[in-house]
C-alpha cells in the first residue's frame, strides 16, 4: 500500500523526541519535509532524521501535491492560520494539544476543517483533524477505562467483603470517582509556556490532556459543571461533574520533583479500586482475581529487562546516577520514554485517513478540552462552580 506523504510543522524541542522519531520509524508514513521558521531547526531535524525537504515557510508544504497530511508542533497561537491553509489545501491535519487558546480560535478550527477542500487523499470523505491528546491511546489508560467498565458491567467482589444487606445502595455510591495527581518540575518548562499570547499557562497548555482524559473515560456521559482553585497558570485543582453523576478530580502542582513519576491515575467503581501508576503498571484492588498488568516503556537504552513500576524507578535511578550533567542532554541520545500513547495516536490517525474512519481525537474533542480548560481558568478567577451547558460543548458550526 502506497506510504502516506507527511510534513513536520514545528521542529522544536517536542518533535525531536515523538513526531521525527514516531513518523520515520511508522512503516505507512514518508515523511518528506522539516519545516520551522527557524530555519536551521528544520535543517538540523531534517539531517538527523533523513528527511529530505526542508522550509522556513508552511505554504511551500502546502502546495506540495504529494503531501497527504501535516504534523503541527509549533507555539499554539499559530495554529490558526496553519490549519486554515492546511484545510483550504485539502491536507489532512495531526496537530498538537491544545488545539488553540481561544474559543473564538477554536471555532474558525473547526469551521476550517468541515469546509476543508477534497482531500488529495483519494477516497477520504473530507478533511481529517487529529488533536493529540495522546493520554487516551496510552494502553495503560486503555487497560485501566477497560477493567473499569467491566467491573461495572460485572462487578465481583472479595468474599470478605462488607455487604451491607439490610438497605439498597445509595445512589451516590453507583457513582465512579477518578482521582488525577500530577506533580511536576516547573523549572523544567521553558517561561513562553506561561506567556498569555504564546504559552497561556498550565491549564491551557497541560491539563487539556487530563480533561480530556476524563471526558473520554466517562463517555458517552457529558461534563456538566466545574469548579477550580489555585493558579491558573501552575499549580491548581479542577473538579469536574458529569452528568451520570461521575467525576473527576485533577491536582496539579508544579512544586514537585521528575525524582518520582508525574502520574497517578485512580478510579473507584462500586466496591473497587483501579489504579494507573505513570503508564507503566496498573493495579487492581478490591476485584476477586484481577492480576497486575504492567507495560512496556516506549524507549529504554538500558539493560534491566523487568517491567513494571518498581522496575521503571530502578531503570530511572540507574539512568540519574550515570548522568552527570543535566539530564535533558541525555534526552536526545538516549530517549526514556514512558508509553503515553503518541504511537498509538499517531497510528489510529494514519488507518483514520487510510480508511476513512473518524479521527481518534477529532475537532470536536480538541474543542472540549480547551472550554473546560478556559471554564477552570474562569471558575479560578471568580471563586465559583460553573455551569458546561450542553449548548456550548456541541457548537453549530459548518
Ligand atoms: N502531547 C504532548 O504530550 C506534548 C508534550 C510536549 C509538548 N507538546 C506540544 O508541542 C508543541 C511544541 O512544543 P515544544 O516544546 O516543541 O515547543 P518549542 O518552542 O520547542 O518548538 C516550537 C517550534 O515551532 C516553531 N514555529 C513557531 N511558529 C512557526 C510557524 N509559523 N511555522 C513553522 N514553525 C513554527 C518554533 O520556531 C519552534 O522551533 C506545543 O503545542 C506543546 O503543547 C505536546
């Protein structure tokens, strides 16, 4: 089958360790351009990665017939016009989260892509947006949402169990909680990741993966109403109702250390706990028989073959007491990778194209995670909880 043609937008620090790495390596992708306003970005990337056309400019890509999709990975307030010329030039589009910063931007997003021009693809039925809130193809976020819906279709419980036989439940307790703990080094972040016009803080740019995390977890529910605290652009939390009556709870602080994993995922389900520790085990309390499951990191140079979380701290430690300078200038040579599902999402977009299926993660979705994303920000800044009316999270756009 002929390779899709693809184009880098955005050669910077995040494309260096996923999309040059994730789009050479995939065996249906020719990945023709490096493209950055820098241009000795792109050429760099372009040298180090075999790739074999290089621009400054992203309209020199978008003219090229053969290009069936880009990859953006630039500063979010350009994707606007990247996309729209993007659509317009009939190219499929995997782009970067947060789909933009603004509502208002959001929706000319949208409304590019369901205008987009007949993709050059042959047989796509229009215009393809992938937004890469990758958490939800990680396949420890995938095992975990899976033993969490069976254990609410079927639930088994311990024999030792305390039952409660002489009362129905309550119906608070049929609801699920998912509880999200992000700790987090913020020295590591560069400042333009808090500037308002490029960056806009943490919310917009981090926790998108993590509202839409949630909103994907607990589909087909909707969220219905959010309240958060702190700062809107580092540390904060966000509490967010669905309307089944489930919920999630994100606690972010950037006061924290890369000396232990950023992630905990935990999820309660009639009687049952579920938990998710930094994608590379889950463990499962409080269900008859459910083993462990661990999975493998996405890249390890290193020789220690165990897998799972105790495994993942030792092949840490031992990458930490080999380096003696900085750790990012390990980062390109020797890439240690967690599996947070950017393959998985790279590849589901490619079959989405391939087979004219919908996009793993489409506009709509981006759309989502940036509302609730703004609504916290909103809630912060009044000290309240606030409605997500239904009308807002399924705008009319054509
Ligand atoms: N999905 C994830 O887990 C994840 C993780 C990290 C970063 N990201 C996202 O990746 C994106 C890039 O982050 P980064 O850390 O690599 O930033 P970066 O600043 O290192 O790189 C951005 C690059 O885009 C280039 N650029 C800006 N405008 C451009 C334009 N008009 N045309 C071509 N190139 C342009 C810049 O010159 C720069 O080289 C951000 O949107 C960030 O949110 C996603």
């Amino acid at each position: 089958m002929k390779k899709l043609t693809a184009a880098q937008i955005g050669c910077g620090k995040f494309s260096q360790g996923q999309d040059f790495p994730n789009m050479t390596a995939h065996p249906g992708i020719h990945l023709k351009w490096a493209c950055d306003i820098r241009r000795d970005a792109a050429q760099a990337s372009a040298e180090r990665f075999g790739v074999p056309c290089v621009t400054d400019d992203y309209m020199d890509v978008l003219r090229d017939p053969e290009v069936d999709f880009i990859k953006i990975a630039t500063t979010h307030e350009v994707h606007v016009p990247i996309i729209e010329a993007a659509a317009k030039a009939g190219k499929h589009i995997f782009c970067e989260k947060p789909l933009a910063m603004t509502y208002e931007d959001c929706y000319r997003i949208i409304r590019a892509v369901r205008r987009g021009k007949s993709p050059s693809t042959r047989g796509n039925s229009g215009v393809k947006l992938c937004v890469d809130l990758n958490r939800r193809m990680a396949p420890a976020m995938q095992a975990l949402r899976s033993a969490w819906q069976e254990q609410l279709a079927n639930p088994r419980h311990n024999p030792w169990r305390y039952v409660e036989t002489s009362r129905a439940p309550l119906p608070e307790e049929e609801h699920s909680h998912l509880l999200i703990r992000i700790q987090d080094e913020s020295a590591s972040y560069g400042l333009g990741h808090l500037d308002p016009l490029s960056g806009g803080g943490e919310i917009i740019g981090e926790s998108v993966h993590w509202l839409d995390l949630a909103c994907w977890f607990f589909a087909p529910q909707r969220p219905v109403e959010i309240t958060a605290w702190g700062s809107s652009r580092l540390s904060h939390g966000i509490f967010l109702r669905f309307d089944g009556g489930d919920d999630m709870t994100l606690t972010f602080s950037c006061s924290g250390t890369f000396d232990y994993p950023k992630e905990l995922f935990e999820v309660t389900a009639g009687a049952a706990l579920l938990r998710s520790r930094f994608f590379v085990e889950n463990n499962y309390y409080g269900i008859p028989g459910a083993v462990s499951q661990t999975f493998p990191m996405q890249a390890y140079t290193g020789s220690i073959r165990e897998e799972g979380f105790d495994a993942y701290m030792k092949k840490y430690h031992e990458r930490v007491s080999l380096s003696q300078a900085n750790l990012k200038t390990r980062e390109n040579t020797e890439p240690f990778l967690v599996d947070k599902g950017h393959r998985a999402m790279l590849d589901a977009f490619v079959r989405s194209i391939r087979e004219d299926t919908p996009s793993p993660c489409d506009e709509l979705a981006g759309f989502t995670s940036v509302y609730l994303a703004r609504r916290a920000i909103e809630s912060i800044e009044l000290r309240q909880t606030l409605p997500i009316p239904v009308e807002k999270i399924t705008p009319c756009i054509q």
